[in-house]
C-alpha cells in the first residue's frame, strides 16, 4: 500500500471526478506503486489484466499490432492519466500494449478498489467520458489522414509524440510509415527536409524535436 498524499496529483485524475478527498484517498490507499525502467511492459496486448494503472510520473507508448504485424503507436500516456481500466473493468483482453519511454511510475490499481471506492453513478459516467475522449482523438486521427498531406500528418503526429517536458520520441521510419500510411522512402525524405531545416534531430529509431513552434506551424489544427 502506498501514502496516497505522495501521489496528491492524481487526485485530478478524470477517472476520479466527482469523488469526495476522502474516497480519492482511500482508492489511491488501496494501490501499490511500481518503478519502471524505459522499454518495461505495463499492459500486453491480448492478455488480460486484473487492474489497471495511474501514471504518476514519465511516459508510456500506447501500441496496437494487427493481424499482418504492421504496428502503429496509438497515444503517448503522460502522468495523470489512466491505463487498462476499460479492459481490467469488463474482463476483456487488452486492446493495445502499454510499454513505458522513460523511468516511470504507475500505481497498480486492482479492478475491485475501484468497484469499492467509486459509486457506480460517478464511475460509470467518468468511464464515458474517458472512452469519448479516445474516441474523439481517433476521429481528428482518422480525419488527418484522409484531408491532409503526408507533411502535416508528419508533422502532426510528431506534435502528438512528444511534447514540451520529453521531447524526443523512439520510432523507426518504418513505424512512422504506418502510423502515416506512407512509404518508408517518403518518410526519410520528409524527415530530411525537417532535420535540415532544423526542425527535428534525427537518432538511431529516434525523432527528437528541436523547435516546436516551426513544427507545429506546418501541422494542421484538429479541434
């Protein structure tokens, strides 16, 4: 068990709107924390899970694998959100797999803490509201990949990938391809012209973003 007042911040988890300071506590009472290192599977996907996870510091790489093993990274979770509570509530496999970027820390939350300390009028509504926000994310998704050009996809999903505080993210130009449905070679192109223009940094399987500001000035606004 933990002393939730460690992990204060994540009283302002959406998955805990509505609850009283003292239910918060007595959830986050009831979880254990874990320190990761980077490359460190929390979910896996296919397999089930009798819980799920806060993060409470670091990043972690949201992953889905098809049928024909062509890879695609789906979110980038930071601290406050949650992970595998759908799939931990409904008893289903995981959708996707969750591996963490850097040193992380996730408190494990067993699905019947939150049966216990979240009535079902608040955690039913919150659980909505959670799968509308993924579902939203999906639809500007999908929408950038049908109207825009393979540069603003780039440049969008790179904006997605990283962020102020991290900003550096590990993907081949081969993943990048998928997640932008382009080919390798259009790929390495357009990542040249960003790293010559001194956008981006280019590593071994890695992007790093050198100047935000240009970066997001190529990359359309999805609302």
């Amino acid at each position: 068990m933990i002393d939730p007042q460690e992990y204060s911040h994540l009283f302002q988890a959406p998955i805990l709107k509505g609850l009283t300071r003292s239910q918060k506590h007595a959830l986050l009472a009831s979880c254990t924390s874990r320190l990761l290192k980077p490359g460190a599977y929390i979910l896996r996907q296919g397999e089930t899970t009798e819980g799920s996870y806060f993060i409470a510091s670091g990043r972690v790489e949201v992953c889905y694998v098809d049928s024909s093993g062509n890879q695609v990274i789906v979110h980038i979770a930071t601290a406050g959100e949650m992970l595998g509570e759908v799939e931990a509530l409904s008893g289903r496999p995981c959708a996707a797999s969750c591996q963490t970027l850097t040193d992380t820390t996730v408190l494990f939350c067993p699905a019947k803490a939150l049966f216990a300390h979240v009535p079902p009028q608040i955690l039913i509504p919150n659980l909505c509201t959670l799968l509308h926000d993924r579902l939203m994310r999906e639809n500007r998704n999908r929408t950038a990949d049908h109207y825009y050009s393979a540069e603003q996809r780039i440049r969008l999903y790179l904006r997605q990938l990283t962020s102020e505080s991290d900003d550096s993210v590990q993907i081949s130009q081969s993943q990048l391809g998928v997640v932008i449905g382009c080919s390798r070679q259009t790929v390495n192109k357009m990542l040249g012209e960003l790293r010559d223009a001194g956008i981006i940094e280019l590593g071994r399987s890695a992007v790093r973003v050198l100047d935000r500001a240009r970066l997001e000035a190529g990359a359309p606004v999805l609302e």
